[in-house]
C-alpha cells in the first residue's frame, strides 16, 4: 500500500524536494538583490558573484575540510565584489547596468581561471537536516533530507520584511532608495549606504554560490550556475522588491526548475527534457508581464535605474 502511494505522489514529492533543492540558491541571490535595489541600485553582477561564491567556497572547503569556512570565504569574496561594483559606479555618468555586466564577466573569468585546479578534487559536503525520519520509506526520507541554508534562507526573508518597516536602518535604506534628495536633506550619506548595500547583496548572493558548489549539485565546474543570478533579477521584480514575496517566488522558480529532473525520477522517458526550460520561460514571462511604458512598477524604488 505504501508502495502505491508513493508511485501516486511520486511526482508531487519529486517536485516538492526539487524545489527546495534548486530554490535555495534563488532565494539568497534575490534577498541579496533586494537590499541592494531597495538601495536605489541594480546590480546585474550577481551572476559574475555567484559563480565566483561557488568556486572560493569549493577550494577553501577541499583545502580547509571545511564546508563552513568556504561558506563564510564566499561571503568575503562577494563582500569584496559588491564593495568594488558600489565604488565605481558613485562616480558621476557611471550606469549601474553597464557596471554589472561588466563585473559579471570580470567574476566568471575570474572564477575560471581560478578554479581550473579544484575541478577534480572533492570537497565536504555542507551539512543537512533529516526531517524524515517519522517515514520508513526512502522517497519520502530523502525529499525532506533539508540543508540548512534554506532554513537560514526562510529565516534571512521574514528578518528582512521586519527590518524594512521596523528598523533605522532599514528606514534609511528605504529613504535612499526612494529619493537621493530627500536622504541628503536627512543628513544620510547616498552613496555610502547603497555602497553597504551592494557589498551586502553580493555577500548573500555568494552564499547561494557556495550552496550550488557544496551542496546541489555539490561540485565545482564552468556551468554551474546556469544563470541563477541574472534570473534572480527578474525574480525581484516580480516579488516586488519584498523580502517574502522572493522566498516565495523562488520556490516557485525552483518547483519550476524540478518539473524536469521530476519527471524523469518517475520513469518519463520522453519530453522531460522541455521541462528543464521552465525557469527560463517563465522569466520570460515575467520580465514581459513587468514591462510597460505607461504603467509603472508598483513597490519598485524610485531612485532605482530600472525605472528611469
């Protein structure tokens, strides 16, 4: 009987397990690019970050044995990225779109290059939180088999909504974000707070790296990241720039990302591999369900470069 109940929620389950897996990654890279763009300030780099998050935090762990320490050497690393990324473009005329893409292919080719040596060494895995335990069967033990950077993730989300609307610093943020004028009336120092902003953004979005690296798929190579941190941008727009509402948004992206490796667990043999495309489409979908040029983002702030 139990045999038969899994085979009916085998895809359901295969989903759900999925989507906690792949969306792990979308929800640090997003909180990151939240604060950031609550800020007044996009940063497209984070797909350059979070390539490079993954591989500091794989040689750090082979060389170390450490998982934890790679972890917090991917936030140094990304520290260091937005802190560089920020630094530019408070210069007069710089674009903050051209700048990330810029920093973007400066964190892949570094990361490369870099991380050419640790493609084959394996590094220790980042530890994960049995919650399955109460089930004989291993479908339903290995689907709540839970790494806890996503609880840290959730944690990192409902945190984030309170400090917005419940903290100076988060007030500061929103002032900044909203209008440079005003944050100057306020004696607030504009580029300096999008500088910690941007620096903070890219600390998380490293910490989504070092997931992928050390834990799934839990290894190091060149095409890691299949774009998780530029469909992160998107993800935030869509969540309308609130902490929830991206933890959210990226389960959905990574039930989305599941459909496919789902599929294929149950015995499809045939068409899954379309599936592996739904991320990509829907965000597609949603930068053109986003888009207008008479309707303005609701939630967006109103320093932000997307909405000039």
């Amino acid at each position: 009987m139990e045999e038969t109940g899994i085979g009916i929620w085998g895809v359901p389950l295969a989903i759900f397990a999925g989507a906690i897996r792949v969306s792990t990654p979308f929800i640090f890279v997003s909180l990151g690019e939240t604060i950031t763009e609550r800020s007044g300030r996009i940063n497209l780099g984070l797909e350059g970050t979070l390539v490079f998050g993954a591989m500091t935090a794989y040689a750090v762990a082979v060389m170390t044995g450490s998982p934890t320490l790679g972890v917090l050497a991917a936030m140094m690393a990304g520290a260091i990225f937005g802190l560089i990324h920020g630094w530019i473009c408070k210069f007069p005329k710089v674009n903050d779109i051209a700048i990330g893409i810029a920093m973007m292919q400066f964190g892949l080719g570094m990361a490369f290059f870099l991380g050419k040596s640790f493609i084959q060494p394996v590094a220790p895995k980042l530890p994960s939180i049995p919650l399955g335990g109460w089930s004989s069967t291993p479908q339903v033990q290995a689907a709540l088999n839970i790494n806890v950077l996503f609880f840290i993730g959730a944690a990192l989300a409902l945190f984030l909504f309170w400090a917005f609307k419940n903290t100076r610093i988060g007030l500061i943020v929103r002032v900044v974000g909203d209008s440079t004028d005003a944050a100057r009336a306020m004696g607030i120092h504009p580029d300096r707070v999008r500088l910690l902003a941007t620096a903070v953004g890219g600390s998380l979005a490293a910490i989504g790296g070092a997931y992928l690296s050390l834990y799934y798929p839990g290894s190091w190579n060149e095409g890691i990241s299949s774009g998780q941190g530029l469909m992160a941008v998107a993800l935030v727009i869509f969540a309308r720039w609130n902490p929830i509402g991206c933890f959210l948004a990226a389960l959905l992206f990574g039930g989305a990302g599941a459909l496919g490796p789902a599929l294929q667990s149950v015995g499809v043999t045939q068409g899954y591999y379309l599936f592996y495309a739904a991320p990509y489409v829907l965000t597609l979908v949603i930068l053109i369900a986003t888009s207008s040029p008479t309707r303005s983002l609701a939630g967006a702030p109103g320093a932000l470069s997307l909405t000039k």
